[in-house]
C-alpha cells in the first residue's frame, strides 16, 4: 500500500462524513453537538462529533479535492 492508496482512503473517508445529514441519521442516535456539554467534546464521542461536522463544513475544499483526484485518475490511470 503506497501513499496515494492512503490518501485515497483518507478523501473517502472524509466524503463519506461529508454526506452524513445530521436530522436524518445523527440526531437519531444522539450524536450532535447540541446534545454534547462543553465538557463532553474532549470525549471519544464528542471528539467524533467534532470530526464529523469538520467534514460537513469542508465539503467545498472536498469537492475541489475529490475533482483533482478524479483528473489525476485519469491521466496516469
């Protein structure tokens, strides 16, 4: 497994947290950062939280990303 396989990982990783809607799949399950108190964010679950809207918040630099990726995929194959 080379760098770029891992960095591949990584874009899909990060677009996968990207597309998860916080009403229709994480406020089932609790998982926002409404119901997180200030103390709680240092927590695994909140810190998970934390990274999730990170991503969500990111989704322009993740497209520009995910069309460099494609391009390149192209072109070297």
């Amino acid at each position: 497994m080379g760098l770029w396989t891992l960095l591949e990982a990584c874009l899909l990783f990060a677009n996968a947290m990207a597309i998860l809607n916080e009403d229709r799949f994480l406020a089932r399950r609790g998982w926002t950062l409404a119901e997180i108190p200030g103390s709680g964010r240092n927590s695994l679950k909140g810190q998970i939280i934390g990274l999730i809207h990170a991503c969500q918040f990111f989704r322009l630099p993740l497209i520009i990303l995910n069309i460099i990726v494609i391009v390149l995929k192209l072109f070297t194959g």
